[in-house]
C-alpha cells in the first residue's frame, strides 16, 4: 500500500495550491452547474413552484416519456449485456490473434455518430429496408421499441464487452492457479476468481448502457416517433417545437433527478473495477481449440463483430451505390450540389469544416482541462473524491439539458444566435471531459513520478522536467483522450442539433434535417461520410491510441 501511495504523489508546474485544478472547477461550474440551477430555478418558479411542478408530472404525455425512458433504458441494458457479455469473457479469458486490434475495433460503433446509427438501423430494417424487405418478420427491428432497442444495443453493447474484459483482466492470475493446482475446475475458477470482477465490469456497461439509453434522442426522433420519446426527446420537443421552456425546464430536472442514482452507480462501479484493472496482470492464456466453450464464445463474439461490421458496410454502401439517375456514388455528388446547399442554407463543405473545427476545438479544450485537473488529483488523493465529483458532474447532466440551459442563460450573455459555434465547442468540451480525465488520470496512476523527480535532482526547471520527462511518459494517455474526445465531438448530435443555427450546421445534423424532408439519396450519402470519417478516427486510435479502453 505504501507503494501504492507514493506511485501518485507528483511535483509538477500545478502544485501551488489548487492552481492545477481551479481550471477545470471553474469550467464546470460556469458552462454546467450554474446555468443548469438557474434552469431548474427559473423553470420552477414559472410553472407556479411545485403546484405547477405536480401538474407537469401529472400530464399523461410527460408520464409516457418517463416510462419509454426507463423501459427503453432497461430493455437496452439488459440486451447488451446479454450480448456482450459472453463476448467480453472470451477476450478477457483468451488469447487469440490479432486480439489488440479486435478490442479496439470494439471501440468503433461507440464512435459512431448515434444518429448514423439510428439511420442505419432505418435503413436495413425499416420499412422497404436493404433486409427487412427480403423478410419482413425483421421489419420490427427498424421501427418503433425494436428499433430503438437494436440502435441503442449496436452503440453500447461494445462497452460491456470492453468493461468485461477489463474486469476479467483485474482477476488475480496467481488465485487462478492455486485454484487449479488444488483441483478446482472452470466453475470454481470462475466463482472464486474472475466471475465477479467479470460481472463488475458487465455492471458498469449495463448502468452506462441504461444511462445513455434512457437518455437517448437520434432513436427516438428517428425510429420511433412521439409515442415513444425519452425524456430527453420530450424536452427537446416543448423547447424547441411547441416553444414550452418552464415545462421543459422542469422536465429537464426530473430528467436529472431520476438518472441520478444510475450514475452515481456507475462512478462507483467504475472506480471499483479502474481500481483493480490498474495493478499489473499476466496476459490471458492462448486459445483452447479444445475447450467446446471457447469455440461457442468465439463464434459469438465473430458473429457479433460481423453484424456490426455488416451494417457499417451497408450504410456506406447505401451512401456510395449507383442510382436511377446516375452511376457509382451519384448521392455523394448530388450532396454537394446547389440544390442541397439551397435547402440547408450552407454547403456541405461548409458542414465538414465545422463538424471538424468543433471536434478539434471542443478535444483541446477537454484535454487541456482533464490534463490539469488530473496531475492535481494524483498528487493529492485526499482531494480525489470532492474534486472528481465536479469534474464528472457532466455524466448527471444530460446533453439536451446542457445545451437547453446554454441557450437559456450564456447565449444572450454571449451576443445571442452569433454565439452557437462558441456554444456548441463548449458543450462538447463538457461531455467529453470525464473520458479524457479518465484516461489521463488512469495513465498517470500508472506512471512512476522517478524520472521527473531525478530530472529536477539534476538542476531542471519544474516546467522542463514536466514538458520533457512527465509529459512524454503520458502520451498513450494524451493520445487516447485526445482522439476519443475528438471522435465523439465529430458524432455529436442531441446538443449540437439543440444548439445549432445554419451557418453552424454539421455534418450530423444535416443527415437529421435531409432524412427528415426525405431526401433520400443526400441522406445516405452524409450518413455514409459519417460513417467513414469515423473509422478514420478510430485508425487513428487504434494506430495512436494503442486501442486503448480506459476512457470509459
């Protein structure tokens, strides 16, 4: 433990005080806490206070968008988990080849736009869809509750199996073997050893998969329509469609008050399951190619990992096929044509460039924050819960409630409609902070602070034994961070749609406004850009990155 202990004290360039984390306390607050609490104040006082409040929830419409959120929530939990789980056994329990590439491959759905996602599934299962025409019993899958559910398990389910395998990882190996030598078979290794640290990081995908579910917003706009909107669509709806603010704005509350204990579960799971994985394991052993088990998990795990690669190959397909007007990928030239530009109000170079300027933009800035925020955090573990708390307080807020609250609040402080880029950098900055400090955090619990200390024995500057001894033993971290919070700024939808004005429109919502009045051939061609920009993103982490997982 003493060991343990001295691996996180750090002396760096942010040790005065609360200097290196004042940054990242002062972010959250000013960008999420504060504008927030004055939402749910003011949306509370406008309805009449809790009289007002009691009406709201009373309503049958809001009553229905509470129930589709916790069943869609469940039913999506439980499905990944039943489909990642076995997945994230095998690679946790076997050595197969080519195993690095394939977790990382894992990461790409998680990538993926969610509303690319959501109009893949449309596509191939919805009605007249590439499978659900050639049987239609599937048809149910692309609309409605299946719809959503299916949209929802593609996105998460490779997060169980990441969240599995780093819990199968974290079992003691030398437990295993005594074990084995004392004669205990498969079950008792598996009751005694590795089935609960498994079933801990099964948990924590299934509480990430419940929150990003019940909470989702491209599905439910996409595949399943008002009768079934999540709170988050619901919101979304009474702000911008029937322009209802205090009732969305009490909505919004409710919507945070009842995701609060999933999340809060999560954080603690997480914690449990970063606080095992972080001590160093043997590998896993090679594969069986006589164990039956191993042959029935990794036929699971190969057919899911097709099923994925299928409908990522079906939405390019889709965007790049020939059409009756044209030859080979006419939709991708249709999509830059004036006619689209006429009904967007901007070009789709113009939505590239800034799909890409914010991601870049809003990545800096998280990773910046993170950096700072977690140098401080491993040189005082004291602080480590009361800070932490701040810093992740984003995965409370949703991002419809985020970016209402910014429109509400620091958009007419900021100049009114001219502000949305700034608005929308901010808002994906601020979900993407607690992945990039928990990568950063995770690598430097990971990193010896010797060489930096033996630098400014030998007369270095504080700033030159941080920039050119600490800094570079942290870049599988940085790049990981860096990269998965430049991803997920290139997919953002729900608040970047909220937030967005025309000459700040993105690549994603253009696929949302083009579906939505039926344009066909541009749609799937925007969706299959999407898709592609994605995976260059993820080669990017998989060749830079190091496939890391520990974002999550």
């Amino acid at each position: 433990m003493a060991g343990d202990r001295q691996s996180v004290r750090r002396v760096g360039p942010f040790d005065r005080d609360l200097l290196g984390v004042l940054p990242v306390l002062g972010f959250v607050a000013a960008v999420t806490l504060l504008p927030v609490a004055l939402l749910f104040a003011t949306g509370t006082l406008d309805v009449g206070g809790m009289a007002g409040v009691g009406r709201i929830l009373e309503d049958p419409v809001n009553v229905r968008a509470i129930e589709n959120s916790l069943t869609e929530g469940g039913a999506s939990a439980l499905a990944a988990v039943a489909v990642g789980y076995p997945s994230g056994v095998f690679l946790g329990r076997t050595r197969v080849p080519g195993r690095p590439l394939l977790l990382s491959t894992l990461l790409v759905p998680f990538l993926l736009p969610t509303v690319a996602v959501a109009f893949g599934v449309v596509e191939i299962f919805g009605p007249g869809g590439f499978v659900s025409a050639a049987v239609p019993a599937l048809g149910v899958l692309g609309s409605g509750f299946g719809g959503i559910v299916l949209a929802n398990v593609v996105f998460n389910a490779p997060v169980v199996v990441l969240l599995t395998v780093v819990g199968v990882e974290s079992a003691p190996t030398d437990l295993e073997e005594t074990v084995r030598s004392l004669g205990g078979g498969p079950v008792e290794a598996f009751r005694t050893v590795w089935g609960r640290p498994s079933l801990l990081g099964a948990l924590a995908g299934g509480l990430i998969t419940f929150l990003f579910s019940a909470l989702a917003f491209a599905g439910p706009i996409l595949i399943g329509g008002a009768p079934w909107y999540t709170l988050e669509a619901r919101v979304y709806f009474l702000a911008q469609t029937l322009a209802e603010g205090p009732q969305a704005a009490v909505l919004a509350m409710l919507t945070v008050a009842l995701l609060a204990p999933a999340t809060i579960l999560y954080v603690w799971v997480a914690s449990r399951l970063r606080s095992g994985a972080s001590l160093p394991r043997a590998g896993p052993p090679r594969f069986d190619r006589r164990s039956p088990a191993a042959w029935v998990l990794g036929s699971w795990t190969g057919f899911s990992v097709a099923a994925v690669g299928a409908l990522l190959a079906l939405v390019v397909y889709r965007g790049l096929a020939p059409s009756p007007q044209g030859g080979f990928a006419q939709s991708f030239a249709e999509l830059f044509t004036q006619r689209v530009s006429l009904l967007l109000g901007l070009s789709t170079t113009s939505a590239v460039a800034n799909t890409v300027a914010f991601a870049a933009l809003s990545s800096l800035s998280a990773l910046l924050l993170a950096l700072t925020a977690a140098h401080y955090l491993s040189r005082r573990p004291r602080a480590q819960r009361a800070v932490a708390a701040v810093a992740f307080a984003p995965l409370l807020i949703s991002p419809i409630v985020l970016s209402f609250a910014l429109a509400e609040f620091v958009r007419p402080a900021l100049g009114g409609e001219s502000a949305a880029p700034l608005l929308i950098i901010l808002s994906q900055a601020t979900l993407a902070l607690p992945f990039a400090l928990q990568a950063i955090g995770l690598t430097l619990s990971r990193t010896s602070p010797a060489p930096g200390e033996a630098a400014r024995a030998l007369g270095a500057s504080a700033w030159q034994a941080y920039l050119d001894v600490e800094l570079p033993s942290i870049r599988s971290g940085l790049r990981a961070a860096a990269l998965f919070a430049f991803a997920l700024g290139l997919g953002e939808f729900t608040s970047t749609n909220f937030l967005a004005n025309v000459p700040s429109t993105t690549l994603s919502v253009e696929l949302y406004h083009l579906q939505s009045v039926r344009l066909a051939g541009p749609a799937d061609a925007v969706a299959a850009l999407l898709v592609l920009v994605s995976l260059a993103v993820f080669g990017a982490v998989a060749l830079w990155g190091e496939g890391r997982t520990d974002v999550l």
